[in-house]
C-alpha cells in the first residue's frame, strides 16, 4: 500500500508541476494574445473590431490567402515527393541507403531560412545561376513570391512525411499485398487501393507537421516574399514594426493563426478517427524485386530528391568563400566573410550554443517524466497533460513569443530583455518532441522491472531516476540533440525576444539579410550549419553502433 502510495505521489506531482510550467509559460500567454485580440487598443474596452478590420481587409485577407495557398501548396507537393521516396526506402533495395536516409533528414534540423538565402544567391535578381544564364542569352523567372517559397518548404519539410511513411511501409502485413497480388492486381493497384490507405494515419501526420510549419514559418517568406503578405511576416510587423505598429491587430491576426491550425489539427482526427488502419504485422515485410531498369529508376528518385533538398545547403557553405562586391558574387575565395563577421564579436556564436544547450536540457529534464508518466499511468489529469503538451505543435513561434513578451514584460515577474525568455520560448516550442521521444522509449522497457524495484522499498521517484532514466539514455540523448539543433536554428520567436545581448547566428544572419551583409550572412549560414549538423552526426553514428541494423 505505501508503495502504491508513492506511486501516485510521484505521478501526480510530475502532471501538476508540468501543468503549472505549461499553464504560466503557454497557456497564459496565449491567453492574453486571445485578451490582446479582443480589446481596444485606446481605451482597452471589448471589441470585435480588431477582427473586423482584419476581415475585412484586403491585405490582410491577401495575407491569409497566400499563407494557407503556400502552406497546401508544399503539403501536396512534400506528400507527393516524400510517399514514393518512403516506399522506395522501405521496400526497395536501394545502393547506399543508410546514407540516404541521413541525408533526407538533415532538412528538418538545418534552418530552412538557409535554404531560402541559397536560392536568392543562386537564383536571385543577381544570383550566380541567373547571372550566367542571362550572359548566354537565357531569360529566367524570378525565385521571388510564391513558387520559391513553395519550392523551399517542400523541399525542406518533405522528410516529415517521408519518415513515418517509411515506419508505415514497414509495419505492413505482408500477406494483405499477398493477398492482393494472388488474386491477380497489379502491384500499382495493390499499392493505390491496399498499401497507401494502410500508411494514410502515417502520411495525413507529417502532411500536417508540413502544413503547420510552412503556415507559420517566419523565415524562408521574409526572405523569398518580397513584396506578397503573409501570416507570420505580418503578425511581426504589426508588433513589433516601428512605423505601423499595432499589437491589437497582430493579436487578431495571431488567433487567426493558431485557429486555422488548430482547425486543420481537428480535421484530421475527425478523418482518423473514423477509419481503422491496423494490419497486426509481425515481421517486416521483404523488399520487392525489381527489375534492373525500375531498381536505376528507384536509385535515381531517391538519390535526386535527396540531394536537392541538400544541395542549398552545400551552396551557402562554398558562397561563403567567395567575395562579395556589394551585392554581385564574385570567383573569387577567401576567408573574407568569416573574418568580417567574427571581427566585431563572438557573442551571437555564444550565445546561440549556450541557449541552445540549457534549452535542450530543461526540455529534456521536463519532457523524460512527462514522457513516463503519460505512458506508465494514465488518468484524466494526465490526459489533460497529454492535450496541453501538444498546443505547441499548432501554436507559431511569433505569436508564443508575443505572447511571453505580453506576459512577462511587467509585474512580478519580468523576463524581457534577458536570457530566460529565449530558453523559455524554445522550452515550450519543443517540449512535444521530448515527451513523445520519451514516451517512446518508455513503452521499449518492462515495467517489470520498475515494479520490482518498488516492491524492494525503493521510492519511485528513486526508482526512476536511478533504474528507468538510465535505460532511457539512448532515446533521451537522440531527442537532446534534435532539440538542441533546432533551438539553435529557431528565428520565429528568436526575432521577436532577443536583445541586443543575446543576438543569436540566426538573428545575425536575418539582419545581415535585410541589410548589405549577403557575404557575412552566408559564413554565419554555413557557421550554424556546422554546428548543428556535427552533434546530428555524431548521435547518428552512436545509434548505428547501438543497432546495427538501422535499416
């Protein structure tokens, strides 16, 4: 009975810390950007204008518009890219497939704002690409507006279908599509009407991982937009612009946001929940055999899909050698760029690893008990825990970040202006992804195991700390660094909350943008490249000796 006791101590003080930490940092916040949204901004009584206005504006419905066309535009587009890329990687015998797998990865953790400046180097007004096509007589389009943001998020945001797609083909009972091919159906219509169906849970989540972030994204539009309105460029502006700032309005437009994700979110569910996919596989099923001609044709998709989506990265890092002449590139190398942005200071480099780091391990502190407890012991308290550890997939960068500055700008407690807030902001935004690592480690243990300790005497927090969370390493270790690579590569809340002090690459990069600095700009791209791409490595190649048989 004392032991039953504890346990129920235990659980319910993680749940209740974690609530109190999610409802003073998340729920609060965004509460006072709905309570921002509702009022005059003179007299701070309630209103429905701000609403009003936005609704019946045509920019700003332009905005709305462009945002929600882009974010399908690249959801359709990743689907179609990343669902044959999934099958070819999980049925496929494929050359070099570790190898790809890794490569398809590295869009997710590298900032895809990079990925837009690449494009402006390479295919800008005065980009090296359209710069030698033009001198040969070949006009070419501009990368600016619609189709260059479209091309960017699709091709940095297609491995979020691409990698539970792979886990979907591979869960799949073999003897349904035996069962299909012995009837007689083509192997295309046992793919079409058995083995998509079956992966649909898989692909509609990343399809709205894609669609989410390509909403909200900050970024690659404030890059690639020029003169087109969209959502997130918008709230900023209206926040935190010097000339038409309106806070009320960026509230209105923020609930806009998070209302349209939120909707997609329940959408989604509503489609899921109505449908059953399990096949009850125990193996996972061969690779099919392909004739000589489908194998090269297979290797070439997967192999050319992968490298473009690689490729601007490769771009910025050799640009950042050459000399810049203000804004024309020339072939000419040096370390140039790197001296010049390194000569003044090496504090946006510190600073970008030291938030970085605390905010990989208080997200990891925080989301390895939330992990265990919503797998271990579930109750309605932690149940409301597993909702509200999700807001933050459907809620932007920008608007927590405005909605921590609304909050914690004045009172009793203040937090603007310093460190905290940043490590705050990047907690919150990516506690979902160390809760679900967690949780799925958690459910690879025997809970045998804990039992027996607590049966021994051993208190459970005890025994979590010192029998559960070593076998939990491997796993925590994995999301710590994917956490800490996308802390580092974080701009939408960064640009909102950082001060002069605390001036990450990131930001560095974006104000060298929006200035003459398209040479520094690229160093400090190809500085945070190496940076978060080294530790991602090294975690890969721990794993691959942990299990050799990764694919």
């Amino acid at each position: 009975m004392k032991s039953l006791g504890g346990i129920a101590a235990f659980r319910n003080a993680t749940t209740l810390i974690a609530l109190a930490f999610l409802a003073l940092f998340l729920l609060y916040p965004l509460w006072l950007v709905l309570q921002n949204s509702l009022q005059d901004e003179a007299s701070g009584q309630f209103t429905l204008q701000n609403f009003t206005q936005i609704l019946s504006s045509p920019y700003y419905l332009g905005s709305f518009r462009n945002s929600v066309v882009a974010g399908a535009l690249s959801t359709v587009l990743a689907s179609l890219i990343g669902v044959p890329l999934a099958f070819c990687l999980a049925r496929v015998d494929l050359p070099g497939k570790s190898a790809l797998m890794t490569l398809a990865s590295l869009p997710l953790v590298l900032p895809s704002f990079v990925s837009a400046y690449a494009l402006v180097l390479l295919f800008g007004h005065a980009g090296v690409v359209t710069v030698a096509l033009r001198a040969i007589g070949i006009p070419i389009g501009s990368i600016y507006g619609m189709s260059g943001i479209v091309i960017v998020f699709t091709l940095t945001l297609y491995p979020y279908v691409l990698l539970p797609t792979v886990a979907g083909f591979r869960a799949i009972d073999v003897s349904i599509e035996e069962s299909g091919r012995n009837l007689g159906a083509s192997r295309w219509y046992v793919f079409r009407t058995v083995l998509l169906p079956v992966v649909m849970p898989a692909m509609l989540a990343g399809a709205l991982l894609v669609f989410i972030e390509a909403l909200e994204n900050f970024g690659v539009p404030s890059v690639l937009a020029e003169d087109k309105p969209y959502l997130a460029v918008d709230i900023f502006k209206l926040f935190a612009g010097e000339s038409d700032s309106n806070p009320a309005a960026a509230g209105a437009l923020s609930v806009l946001l998070v209302a349209t994700t939120a909707l997609v979110l329940l959408l989604q569910r509503h489609y899921l929940a109505r449908r059953r996919f399990a096949t009850g596989a125990r193996r996972a099923p061969p690779a099919i055999p392909l004739s000589r001609p489908w194998r090269l044709a297979a290797s070439v998709f997967s192999w050319g899909i992968v490298l473009l989506s690689v490729m601007p990265f490769v771009a910025v890092v050799v640009i950042s050698f050459l000399r810049f002449h203000g804004p024309v590139l020339s072939w000419e190398f040096g370390l140039n760029n790197y001296a010049s942005l390194l000569r003044g200071s090496y504090q946006p480099l510190y600073s970008t690893l030291l938030l970085a780091s605390m905010a990989a391990l208080l997200a990891t502190l925080l989301g390895a008990p939330i992990g265990y407890v919503l797998t271990r012991h579930r109750t309605r308290l932690s149940g409301l825990l597993d909702v509200v550890g999700m807001i933050p997939f459907a809620v932007s960068g920008t608007v927590l970040a405005i909605g921590l500055l609304l909050a914690f700008n004045s009172g009793w407690l203040v937090l603007t202006g310093g460190w905290l807030i940043l490590v705050v902001a990047y907690v919150v935004r990516k506690l979902p992804f160390s809760i679900r690592s967690a949780s799925a480690i958690v459910h690879q243990i025997d809970p045998s195991l804990e039992e027996a300790s607590i049966n021994l005497g051993v208190s459970p927090l005890k025994t979590f700390v010192t029998l559960t969370v070593p076998l939990m390493l491997g796993g925590l270790a994995g999301g710590m660094v994917l956490i800490w690579v996308t802390a580092a590569s974080e701009l939408s809340s960064t640009i909102v909350l950082y001060s002069s002090k605390w001036a990450t690459m990131t930001v560095t990069m974006f104000q060298a943008l929006q200035g003459t600095g398209a040479g520094e700009a690229a160093a400090a791209a190809s500085i945070l490249i190496v940076f978060t791409l080294v530790p991602l490595l090294l975690v890969y190649r721990l794993l691959r000796r942990h299990d050799g048989s990764l694919l």
